[in-house]
C-alpha cells in the first residue's frame, strides 16, 4: 500500500507510545497532559444536556453551521468579553467559529497558511502535537528559545527577519510543556514585532484561566486594543477541555476575517460541523453561570498538587534537578542537572521511574530541533497530594 509522502514527515507521538507502558499494576503517573476527571462539574453538564434537549431538541440533534451553533458563538464572545474586560478588547459572535476543540484549529491553521517547505517558529519547547501537525502539511519547524518569562523576543525578531516565516505559535500562558508565562512587557513588544514585519502570530491558550493565586497578564488577543494594528495578525485558539470537559470537544478560534473564511471552508471539508449537541450542551452551561464555579473549585486543587509537587521534587531530588514553579497551567518542566553523578539524560531516568512505579514524559520530542535530552515534563493535574509526594520519592530512588 502507498501512503503519501507527507507522512514521512511525521512520526507516532512519543507520548503515545510511552502510554503503553503504564499498565504496570500500582504506576504513578505524571505523564498525562490532561485535566483530573473528578474536578469535572458532571451534575452542571448533565443539567446543560438535559435543558438542550427540553428548549430545542431538532437544532441539538440536527446537521448545524460550519461556522459554529450560533448560541454557543455569542455565549463564547460574552465569555472572552469578559475575561479581556481590563484592555476593553473586543470579540463578536461573527468573528470567531467554533472547533473541534482547538487542536482542530491548529490542524485548520495548518490546512490553510502552511504550503510545502513553509517555515513556521514555535517555541523551544512546545505542544508536541503541534511540532506533527504543521510538519504533516510540510512545514519547516523552527525553534524560538524560551525562558521562565516565556519567548525571548530578541531572539525570536532575529529568527523572522532571517526565516520570514509564515506564522509565529506560541502558548503564551502557562505553556505544554514549559509551564512558562510570557510577561507583559514581551506580550507587547511580540504584538508590536507582529506588525512591524507583517507575520502572523497565533495565541493558543488553554490554560491562561487555571492560575494559582494572582491572575496572568492579559492575553495577546486582550492586548491588540493596546497595539494598533495588532488585530489584523493575530490567530487565537480556545477550548474548553480542560477547565471543563475534553469529552465535549469545544473549541474555537478567533482571527482576520479572511483567514477565518478560509478555515471555515477547510472545515466543511473535514468534518462539516463540531456536534451540534455538544455545542448545544456548553451553551445552556455558560448560560446557567457555572463556569466561575467551577474555575475556582479547580484553581484551588491544582494549586495545591502543584505546591506538593514543587516541594517533593526539592527535598527527593535536591540539586540533581532544576525547575520553575509554575504559576498556573498543568504542568512542571525540569532539567536534570547531574549534580553528585546523578543522571543528566532524561530518557534513561524515564526506563528506571517506570521500574520503580512512576512515569514521567522526557523533554526531547517537545523540540523541533536541537532537543535537550536533559528536560522532562511532569503533570500534577490527576494526581493527588500524598501520590504526588509518593511519586516524587520513587522519582528520587530512580535517579
């Protein structure tokens, strides 16, 4: 059989494959990229469901728009309204569609800016689900350095004015899987760059609503009403899987009137509409007024599994590891340091955790290129406080 040579590009995610390994009886697993399923509001869904049902039962069960049921279209802008009320940004209904969720926007993006040997700039590191997807439709991955505050700038200026790329992807708040936030002063000077040289950026922003204590700066979509012309080269991608249910697959992306036409046509071709139902069911749910609720309930327990996890990995693991203590978002990222001979390649430690009873996923496969073989994701979100603690210590045994 032939496939197409796209595919040669592309490669099963190490992820994926890392998840084969955990059916080992008693494994604690730090490997997930996916929000706890007990934090998941099941009465306040049953009850959108049920009223989605009771007010329209043809428009929730019938064939709808491409462009997005158009309830959960207002009930979406209303909700980004809101959180950009601080920069008095603004989102219309007509201006956004809605995905299945925003890795549908990703693959979207893809399908209508990325032509064979197209460069494109992502963080270094970043979503591994990314690096595949742009690389499926031909791309050339190029790799942005990061910090704890995010992309450097300077050196992501120097790496368009020499790659000219077809668009910039960042996860500028609490990122998969760096867990950096970009400050503020960069988001503006990123907005800024956008216009200068004409180069699309795209906002994915999954996590900027789970934050532990102060809240993070303004998106960059907020911070367009600051940047006058901003508007005009940004892409920002939404979703609602992990602060309510990734089981819903609810999405969206909000850019240019011209890019989101075309989107919208490759969608038609994909999958003709998200589920209507689905769509119909987040609507009643915004429009009951849980989500405040419920962002509050999950702030409170993340936070909590990441300040354990924080200070497991500083007394179990001590100089042999360094990290950032996240400030929101699902996620650690760490180095192995090799202080006191202990090991510095995290994909041999992952082979000794699994040996011990513990998973993590090694850093390598989030960069496009040059990947530091010392770095390793660590997830608290499904775990609670004492497995944390627990898995830490084996962590530190496995080293």
């Amino acid at each position: 059989m032939q496939f197409a040579q796209r595919l040669d590009n592309v490669e099963t995610s190490a992820i994926r494959e890392l998840f084969k390994l955990l059916g080992k009886p008693g494994i604690i697993s730090f490997a997930g990229g996916f929000p706890d399923s007990a934090m998941f509001d099941v009465e306040g869904i049953r009850e959108a469901s049920a009223k989605a049902l009771a007010e329209d039962p043809g428009a929730a069960l019938q064939y709808g728009a491409t462009e997005g049921f158009n309830p959960l279209r207002e009930q979406l802008a209303a909700f980004m309204v809101e959180k950009m009320k601080s920069t008095g940004a603004q989102v219309t209904p007509e201006g956004l569609i809605v995905t299945t969720g925003s890795q549908q926007a990703l693959d979207l993006l893809g399908k209508t800016l990325v032509d064979p040997g197209a460069k494109v700039i992502v963080e270094a590191p970043t979503f591994l689900a990314t690096i595949q997807c742009f690389r499926l439709y031909g791309a050339q991955v190029i790799g942005a350095p990061i910090d704890a505050q995010g992309v450097q700038v300077d050196q992501l200026e120097a790496l368009i004015a020499e790659h000219k790329p077809r668009f910039v992807y960042l996860i500028p708040t609490f990122g998969n899987p760096s867990g950096a936030t970009l400050s503020l002063e960069r988001r503006k000077r990123i907005l800024e760059l956008a216009v200068k040289t004409q180069t699309v950026v795209i906002e994915d922003d999954p996590y900027g609503d789970l934050y532990f204590g102060e809240a993070p700066p303004p998106s960059l979509l907020a911070l367009t009403a600051q940047v006058p012309g901003s508007r005009d080269w940004l892409v920002h991608c939404g979703s609602l899987s992990k602060v309510l249910s990734p089981g819903l697959r609810v999405g969206w992306m909000i850019a240019p009137p011209a890019l989101l036409a075309k989107a919208t046509m490759c969608k038609q071709f994909s999958d003709a509409h998200t589920s209507t139902f689905a769509q119909a069911t987040a609507t009643q749910y915004l429009k009951a007024g849980r989500m405040p609720g419920t962002l509050a309930r999950v702030r409170t327990v993340y936070a909590e599994r990441a300040q354990a996890m924080g200070e497991s990995l500083k007394k179990e693991l001590g100089d042999a590891i360094e990290f950032t203590q996240p400030g929101g978002g699902l996620f650690f990222w760490a180095r192995l340091t090799g202080a006191g001979g202990k090991l510095k390649d995290a994909n041999e430690l992952a082979k000794r955790a699994i040996e011990k009873g513990v998973a993590f996923v090694p850093g390598a496969p989030f960069f496009a290129t040059n990947p530091d073989v010392s770095a390793l994701r660590l997830s608290f979100a499904t775990v609670g406080v004492e497995k944390i603690r627990e898995g830490v210590e084996r962590l530190g045994k496995a080293i």
